[in-house]
C-alpha cells in the first residue's frame, strides 16, 4: 500500500495563536536553556505564521494558590489574571521549565496551579474553558526526569481540557551531574538529532491538531457540559444496573 504522504502547502495555520510559558527559575535578562530549547518551536511556528507569545512566568509576580484572583485570599498583587487572558486567547499553550531534583521546578508547578485554578471556567459553548485548546511540553536540565516532568506536564494539561496530540513532548539533559546546559558551548544540545527531530514532530503535531480543531469547531459540545448535567442532563448515561 503507498503511503499518503502531505506536503508543507498542504496547511495553513496564520489563524493560530501559540502561547509559550517559560518556567525557568532565572529572571529575565538571564540566559534560559528551556527557552534555547523552546525557540526551535516558537521559530517554526512562526515560520508558518502562526501568532506566538512568549512570556517567562518568573518575570511576572504570580502568587501562589488555587484560586483565580488570589489577591481575593489574602495577597497583595497578582499578575496570573491578566496572564489568564493570554492563555484563553490562545490555540495552543506550551509549558517549558527545568528538572530539578528529578521533578518539574516550583514555578512550572505554580503555572500549573494556577491554569488548574481557572479550569472552572467555560468557554463561549458552555464546556470548561481549556476545551478545543491544544498543549505541549518542553523539559531540559541536567538530571534524569524528562519523561517524568513532561508526563506530569502533559496529564495536568489533558485533565483540566486540553487536548494532547501525539509526541506532544521534547526534552534535552546533559550528563548527570554538573556538566554543560543545553545553550553552553559544547554541550551537544542544539546539535542533538534526536532533541531536533522530537521539537521538529511536537511543533507540526500541535499546530495540525490545533488546526483541526479550530476548523471544527472545537470539541463538540454534547455529553460535556456541567450547567447540563447539574439541570439533570446525563447525556445518555445509565446507572450500573449491577449496583446495588
């Protein structure tokens, strides 16, 4: 059987909208190895004209919590409300940061708190807000954990709403210990097949799903819909007659 293949020409993605958060623990203007990482994605979306936004969660005063306005519980500022607007605003949301003690660092985690915090949300059909979204995960260091930081990334993402296509991950580690980062010269990072062809396939998959999305309008509102099954809806749903 011969294999369909699809040419660049084939898509079109200048509607999209990419947002790309830089967990990294260094404030700007401190070199990033996540975001040396993050740029081979963000450059190609941009090749293929989608609109991208970077922003580097460090830089911005977000406060820690689960809720959404957390100056409403007992903080003086935060600067996650205003983010929040990025984020809805966008097609796809890729969350990057660094290993640390084998695990995702504090501010991937607050990042993540913080999209949990606002999950309760719904979006213009009635479903939570994350619904018809597509995410990502970009994870360097110099320690085991890739698979374990990017799989904790990615099942955050899927359940609060987004969707997850395949590969939707990349992730680069130097030797264990000290040792070069990614960006140090020598390291072999950006010249790591294996590192370029995963952000190579994570990028296009995110912007072919996304795009199938946004043509379709999204994931279909039925069997989804809290407002519904709180009103008694249940969609087609049968108790297990085995219950008792």
């Amino acid at each position: 059987m011969t294999a369909i293949r699809n040419t660049q020409a084939s898509f079109e993605y200048a509607g999209l909208r990419a947002l790309f958060i830089n967990c990294t623990l260094k404030r700007s203007p401190e070199i990033s190895h996540t975001q040396g990482l993050m740029n081979l994605s963000i450059n190609l979306m941009h090749e293929q004209g989608v609109h991208v936004e970077n922003i580097r969660a460090i830089d911005h005063d977000i406060a820690s919590g689960v809720y959404p306005d957390m100056t409403e519980h007992g903080w003086a500022t935060d600067a996650w409300p205003a983010l929040f607007d990025k984020v809805r605003a966008s097609d796809i949301v890729v969350i990057g940061g660094p290993i640390w003690l084998g695990d995702n660092g504090s501010v991937t985690k607050r990042v993540i708190e913080r999209l949990y915090a606002m999950s309760g949300e719904l979006n213009d059909k009635g479903q939570y807000v994350y619904y018809g979204k597509v995410g990502g995960a970009v994870i360097t260091g110099n320690e085991d954990g890739v698979k374990h930081c990017a799989s904790n990334v990615l099942y955050s993402l899927q359940h609060i709403g987004f969707t997850i296509p395949p590969a939707a991950d990349v992730g680069w580690i130097g030797a264990i210990g000290p040792g070069p980062s990614y960006l140090d010269p020598g390291s072999g990072g950006p010249d790591s097949d294996f590192t370029n062809r995963n952000v190579t396939f994570m990028t296009w998959n995110l912007m072919h799903l996304a795009a199938m999305l946004k043509a379709n309008g999204g994931i279909p509102a039925y069997g989804n819909l809290r407002a519904e099954w709180d009103e008694g809806e249940r969609f087609g749903f049968q108790p297990n007659p085995e219950y008792r």
